[in-house]
C-alpha cells in the first residue's frame, strides 16, 4: 500500500476527465486500497481518482464517524435525480476553503464494485452530496464552479493570498 499525492487548485490535471475503467483487474485493486489509505490519511470522506492523478473512473467514499464503511464505485453514474440541497462543502484539492453548493437531494447511482459486479443504490443527505463532488472529478469538475461568480472571485482573492504566504515561507 502506499499514500498517494493529492493535486491542489489551481493544477490543471484536475479538469482532466477519466476514462471508464474497463479491467477489474490487481492493478486496480490496488489503486483502489492505496486512494482508501490515502482518503483515510488525509481525514477526508471521499477521493476521486482524478484528484491523485489517475484517469479512470474510480471513486472511494466513507462518510461514517468510525471509519468502517467503505464504498468503492467504479464507473458511476446517476441514474435518477430528485429534490434540492444547500449544504457546506469542502475538498482535499482545495484546502481550508469551504463555501455551501446547490446539489440534487436524493439520487440513484449504478456503479460497479472493484471486482466488476454491478451495484445500484440510493442516497440521500451527506452520502448524496459526496457522490455527487466525487462523479464532478471524475469529469473535471470542482465544487467551487458551482459557487456564484461573486463567491468564485472571493476565492480566486483567497487562493493567491495563501499562495504568496506559501512563497514567502
Ligand atoms: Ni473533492
């Protein structure tokens, strides 16, 4: 296993759209354990493939409190929508910036698990919200274009301040 690099904004390999995956194969395995260690380090509660460098359609979610459900979702797609949230987002590609997004309430996701067995499910609430940001990696998507322009301005002001204190230090 191995901790795996998580691309900050502004990196331009996160607008890159993953490719489906097509073999269920030991490689994949074990990029899907190395994003679950790598999601788990970073105390996050999912992590798109796009978002360590990898172009394929691989998602890796646990929105529980103890850290003992994890989903893995290979080539998601919804399937069904329904209803309207508002609720605080946050992403390992964008540190310490957290702003509320419009998302759909309920969804319906076909996916496949990591052997190739296809799954279907519903969600709702924080689950929903998370497989929603993870499928907007997986097509080049951050959740801050989701922001309205005004909000998107106060966070391209916020990025660059905390770019020139990196410089700095
Ligand atoms: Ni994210």
């Amino acid at each position: 296993m191995a901790l795996l690099t998580v691309l900050h904004y502004p990196d331009k390999k996160l607008r890159n759209i993953a490719a489906p995956v097509s073999e269920f194969n030991d490689d994949l395995h074990t990029i899907v354990k190395d994003m679950f260690e790598t999601m788990y380090a970073e105390k996050g509660v999912g992590l798109a493939s796009i978002q360590v460098g990898i172009q394929q359609r691989i998602v890796v979610i646990d929105i529980s409190e103890e850290k003992n459900a994890p989903l893995c979702l290979i080539n998601p797609e919804i399937v069904y929508e329904e209803g309207f949230q508002y609720e605080e987002e946050g992403c390992l590609s964008v540190p310490e910036f957290w702003d509320r997004v419009e998302r759909v309430e309920k969804i319906k996701v076909r996916a496949f698990d990591q052997k190739g067995k296809p799954l279907e499910l519903e969600a709702e609430g924080l689950l929903s919200i998370c497989i929603q940001h993870e499928i907007d990696h997986l097509n080049g998507i951050l959740f801050v274009d989701h922001m309205s322009r005004l909000k998107q301005e106060r966070f391209n002001k916020k990025i660059l301040k905390l770019q020139k204190a990196e410089v700095k230090a």
